[in-house]
C-alpha cells in the first residue's frame, strides 16, 4: 500500500476517506482537518491566547501539539483529580511534554490539584457528596477550566473531544431526547456571558485511531490506560456500538455528526439563540461569581458540602 499523495510506503490507511498516508503526508493531513475545523467553526484568531485543558490522554497531548506546531499562542491546564497511580502517571506524561516540547515553544502549563482545594482526591469527594464520581469530576473540571481561562485572560479553552466522543455523546443526548444538551452541542461554545469562556473542540473531524496514530507517528508520550472509573461507562458502550457500525459501513460516525451539525445550522423554526437564552438565564454566584442559573454554583454547593460532611 503506497501513499496517495507521495507514492512512497503507506502507514496508515484511512477507510472512511478511501485514503492512504505516509508519516509526512498524514501529519500533513491531520494538521489540514484541524485548520479547517479551526476555520469552519469559527473557533479563534492567529493572535488568540488558547488554553488547552491537558488530561495526558493521546487527544489532548496531540492537540496542544498540533497547535503548537501551527504557531499558535497554546497553554496548557492539568487539572489533577487524585485518582491513585493514574493521576500520577498522566500528571508524569504532562509534565514530561510541557518540560521538552511546549517549553521549547514558550509555552507554560498550569496545574490545578483537587486535593489540595477539596481536601481529598475525586473518589473522596464523591463518597463524601454520594454522588457518582463521574459527575462530580465534570463539575469540578468544567468549572476549572473556566476559571482559569476566565482568571488568566484567555480567549478561548480548548479540549481534546475528537469525532469518536462527538458521536458517542450525539447518540446518547438522541437515545435519551436530551433537546437541551443537543442545543449545546457543537465544535464551538461562544462566551455568551461574562464569566463564560469561549470552548472549542479542534479535533472534533478526527477519530479516535487517526489521533492515537499522529502521536505515535509524532512521538508523543501519553498515558494509554483510560481513567479506572470509566470502566462500564454509557459512553464507552455507545463508542462501541458506533465503532461496530464504522467497520461494517466506514464513514458512518462522521455522516451522523456531521449530518447533526449541518441540521443544527439550519433550524425549521427560528429559535432563541443560545446566548440570548444564557444571557436571560446566567448570573454571578453569589460564592465565587462565576456563571450559574441557581444563586450559588454546583462547584461552590460541592465544596461547602465537603467542607462540613465526612466520609462514611
Ligand atoms: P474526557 O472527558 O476524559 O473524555 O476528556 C475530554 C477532554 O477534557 C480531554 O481531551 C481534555 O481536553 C480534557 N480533560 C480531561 N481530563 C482532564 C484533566 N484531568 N485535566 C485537564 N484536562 C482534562
Ligand atoms: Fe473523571 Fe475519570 S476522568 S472520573
Ligand atoms: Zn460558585
């Protein structure tokens, strides 16, 4: 199998874009689908300061380095949420990436640790809340992810969501008619409030594969294990379901998403916009004064309650 750009010796074959890539042409590709997400979706300018949130996952470690290497203005934040050997391990391998590559480009990387806010790890705070762990590490990251961008003046946070967690997610806010969460989901969350940062997800046209394949190909060291409470997951479930209807069928996720994207463009009805609906329904929390719909936010609702609980 030869490349179809160059001729040379193939790599990776590419059965959804009936293509073929050599090292240089697919890092070539790869960098071109993210240019075009960034232009499409209207996502940020050259002059931009990105914050890219940083997991030590191959999705974000492959995006702040794309980024990098476009010449973007791309920092980075690790949120590290205690969870035993795993988090010290990605907070090793973003550590490491930060140390040699970003820093050769001038680029910082900003560490927020849970148990040090918190009192204990993620596990620990969710016993003590009795609230799944899961949930209770979205609120916390989603909150610390907006704080530092809002905090440190960034224009716009960037995450690692790649096609394969796109769809995954589209699949179940369908499964379960989730119309609000199918409103907010696109490759571009605009500030629509002050306090909100701009979110973005750059990779949103690249799969789970293409991307595990650039940092190989790219020499990225990224934690491969996936966090040990995801296991038996919803989404994991749905990615294997999409995953199953890719093999038979190649192209069928990036129809689905897209197809989504395409109709959420051009809506029958003309609907309150997404930001005139924040605007109306968004305040200040009375704690922290970061964006909520309640008088106090989740995060600060979360951590008075962990102040004053204790472990059973
Ligand atoms: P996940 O929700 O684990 O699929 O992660 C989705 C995206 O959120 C990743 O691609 C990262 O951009 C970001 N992310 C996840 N975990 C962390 C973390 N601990 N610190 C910083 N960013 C994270
Ligand atoms: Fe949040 Fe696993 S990454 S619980
Ligand atoms: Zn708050």
């Amino acid at each position: 199998m030869n490349c179809g750009k160059c001729k040379t010796k193939a790599v990776i074959s590419l059965p959804r874009h009936n293509a073929a890539f050599c090292k240089g042409c697919f890092t070539t590709f790869m960098h071109e689908q993210v240019a075009r997400a960034i232009k499409s979706f209207k996502m940020f300018a050259p002059e931009d300061r990105i914050l890219v949130a940083v997991s030590g996952g191959k999705d974000s470690l492959a995006l702040w380095h794309i980024l990098l290497t476009l010449g973007y203005r791309a920092d980075a934040l690790y949120v590290n949420l205690g969870i035993g050997a795993y988090s010290d391990e990605s907070h090793r391998k973003v550590r490491h990436y930060a140390d040699t590559v970003a820093a050769a480009h001038g680029a910082k990387l900003i560490v927020h640790v849970v148990e040090q806010e918190a009192g204990g790890g993620i596990r620990e705070l969710a016993t003590v809340l009795h609230r799944p762990t899961c949930s209770t590490c979205g609120t916390i990251k989603r909150y610390q992810f907006n704080r530092a961008a809002v905090e440190q003046d960034y224009d716009v946070m960037a995450t690692g969501h790649n096609l394969d967690d796109e769809a995954a997610r589209l699949l179940g806010n369908v499964l379960h008619w989730q119309d609000e969460y199918l409103e907010k989901q696109g490759p571009t969350l605009p500030a629509s409030v002050e306090g909100f940062a701009k979110k973005v997800k750059p990779l949103c046209r690249l799969s789970e594969r293409e991307i595990a394949a650039y940092a190989v190909v790219n020499r990225i060291d990224y934690i491969v294990e996936e966090c040990p409470m995801a296991k038996g997951s919803k989404m994991i479930l749905y990615k294997e379901v999409l995953n199953r209807l890719e093999t038979e069928s190649p192209g069928t996720k990036q129809r689905f998403y897209w197809g989504f994207l395409e109709k959420q463009n051009k809506p029958d009805v003309p609907k309150e916009s997404m930001a005139e609906k924040d605007q109306r329904t968004l305040h200040p929390c009375q704690s922290c004064g970061q964006p909520t719909t309640a008088d106090t936010c989740s995060y600060c609702k979360m951590m008075a309650k962990a102040k004053t609980a204790t472990p059973r």
